[in-house]
C-alpha cells in the first residue's frame, strides 16, 4: 500500500509539474481531427485522384446545341469526362450564335434521305448550300462532307439518276452514238460514263439503251494544310481523298492550274531529275503508280508552272505527308478514279494552303 501511495504521489507531481504541456498536447491532437474530419467539405477547387472520377450517366447539358450525326453516333460517342468529374463541351457547341441552326438544317437533310430515299438530290442540295455558307465551322463542315461523300455512291457512282437532278440524268442512245462524243459533249471522260452505268465494252453502246450521263465538269481543291483534295461535281461537292504533297524545298505550289491537254496518261516513262534515271512502266520500282495527270499552272503561285501532276505511287505510305517533289500523290486506285474523272483544258485544281 506505501508503495502504491508513493506511485500516485509521483503521479500527482508529475502532472502539477507538466500540466502546460500537456493542455497543448491535448488541444493540438483535438484540432488534428475536427480537420481530418471536415477537410472534404471546403468551398475551394479540388483536384480528384484518378481513381477518385467516376463514369458519369445523364444526358448531356440542355443548352448545347444538338450533334451533327446519327442517333447512333452520338450515343457510341457518349459525354466526354474531364479530369475534375465535368462533361466537355462538344466541339460543335463552342460556336457561333448560328452554329445550332447550321446543326438542325444538317439533321432535317439528313432525316429527309432516312425518311424518303427519293429525296437524296433535295438533301444533297441543302448540304451543299451549308457547306459554303460562311457560318458554318470547320466541324460542321466535316460533318456535312461525310454525309454528302455518302450521297454521292448513289446519286453519282450509281446506276440511277434521280428525279430533279440537274448534274444527272437519263439518255436514250442514238445509232450514231458513241461513249467518247458523249463525254466530250458531257465535259466528262467517257471512263465514268462506263463505270457508273456498268458497260465493259465501249465499243459496244446499243442504240435505244436509256444510260445515266453526268453534266460536268469535275475540279478539285486541294488543301496543303491537311493533305486533302476535294472533289467537286462543277460546285457541287462529292468526296474527299488523302493526298501526299511536295517536301520541304519542293513545295507543291498553291494556286489555280487545271488539266493540261494531252496530260493524262497511263504510266508513261519518266526521268528522275535527280539522277537522270529513265523509269519504264515495266520496271519493278517504277515511282509513277497507275494514272499520271499532268497540270499547268494559271494563277498565283502556280502560274506558267508545268511539270506537276496529279499521279499513283508506289509508296503509299507516304501519302498524308510532305515526300514528293511538288506533285500531288494518291493511292493507285484514287489515282485511277481521279483519272476517270478530270478533262483536260475543262477540269481545274485549286492548291490551297
């Protein structure tokens, strides 16, 4: 029991002795909780971890404009999630005043085709007139190309002409007809005229056939910033396709050529500048491709300007990206379409930076 009653005695000294520094001690380990407890519910920005952001469900805000493309497209494309937990606003949204008006008349041309195949012209016509229209923006822009290049594998490519349309139409042959003399007369190569009504022998054009003919002519524009030519049908868009362009020091140059005459060509010989080199199209590395398209040059840049073509390659790797000399690459089979399109002294290219 002494024992016990020096032990408190001790006790009791100790804490008269330290009993500040304990107060603090005390008061300190307090304050640590009440912030660990209450540290989430501050009125600052906080960055979540990683882990932290969860997937979000609902629909998008009600005050953006709605999206350009099917109701499946948009719903595989879904809300895009930031890094703090928010939705991103839609490219198509961070617009003009007269972006959602340009968004709703693409929607209405597109429902039109959906609803009534027969009014592909009428829709195609609308499109067209949007994607010149000065408010539209380089995605609205994107978003009307990709369904216009739909439009044209029906209206264009296929074998039907459509009621109304004024770049296509039915005619009936004549004994005296021939493929050549109604292409000319079209301003079109009789080549398209073969493919998209399906005829194999150009000799062989039966007289009182009905065939589809194509009004042009066709021009192209080509974009050096994203390595594209557009092609039109006279103003009327069609389709775009990949390109490669000239290298550093041998830039294609911008401005207004157009097809030269006696320009277009299968595979014809060509001489490397560089090292004198005579390619034949039999030669294993022959650089050409399949369609060689000459130009000449009439405006800015590009005038009085021979020497570059529109041609195939044999490095389709390339295309997308700045290898060539000046000219203008395409895939082979682009090349061969392009060839099957373009009219010399008719046909012109615009190159655009």
């Amino acid at each position: 029991m002494a024992h016990l009653f020096s032990r408190l005695m001790t006790s009791r000294h100790l804490l008269r002795k330290n009993g500040g520094a304990f107060v603090i001690v005390a008061v300190g380990v307090f304050g640590l909780v009440v912030f660990l407890l209450f540290r989430g519910h501050g009125s600052g920005p906080q960055e979540a971890a990683a882990s932290d952001v969860l997937p979000i469900s609902g629909s998008a805000d009600a005050t953006s404009p709605p999206l350009v493309g099917t109701p499946s497209d948009i719903a595989a494309a879904g809300p895009q999630q930031t890094r703090a937990g928010g939705t991103a606003q839609s490219p198509m949204s961070a617009t003009s005043p007269q972006a959602p008006e340009i968004n709703a008349a693409v929607a209405e041309a597109v429902n039109l085709v959906r609803s009534e195949p027969g009014a592909a012209i009428q829709a195609r016509d609308k499109l067209n007139k949007l994607l010149q229209a000065p408010t539209t923006t380089p995605e609205q822009r994107q978003a009307i190309k990709d369904e216009m290049a739909k439009l044209s594998k029906d209206w264009l490519f296929g074998p039907a002409a459509f009621p109304g349309d004024m770049l296509c139409d039915t005619y009936t042959v004549k004994s005296r007809d021939t493929l050549d003399v109604l292409g000319r007369r079209m301003k079109v190569p009789h080549e398209i005229l073969m493919q998209v009504n399906g005829i194999q022998d150009a000799r062989r054009l039966q007289p009182n056939r009905a065939i589809k003919m194509v009004h042009g002519p066709f021009h192209a524009k080509v974009n050096r910033s994203t390595f594209t030519l557009d092609l039109y049908l006279q103003d009327m868009y069609v389709r775009s396709f990949k390109v490669g362009l000239g290298k550093s020091g041998y830039e294609t140059p911008t401005g207004h050529w157009r097809v030269q005459e006696h320009g277009k060509l299968v595979k014809p010989p060509w001489t490397d500048p560089d090292t004198g080199r005579l390619y034949k199209s039999t030669d294993p590395d022959y650089p050409l491709g399949s369609r060689w398209i000459g130009l000449e040059g009439l405006d800015g840049a590009a005038k009085s300007r021979t020497g570059f073509a529109i041609h195939g390659t044999k490095e389709p790797e390339q295309i997308g990206t700045a290898g060539s000399r000046g000219c203008i690459r395409m895939y082979n089979d682009d090349a061969v379409l392009m060839y099957n399109l373009l009219v010399p002294l008719n046909s012109q290219v615009d190159v655009i930076d």
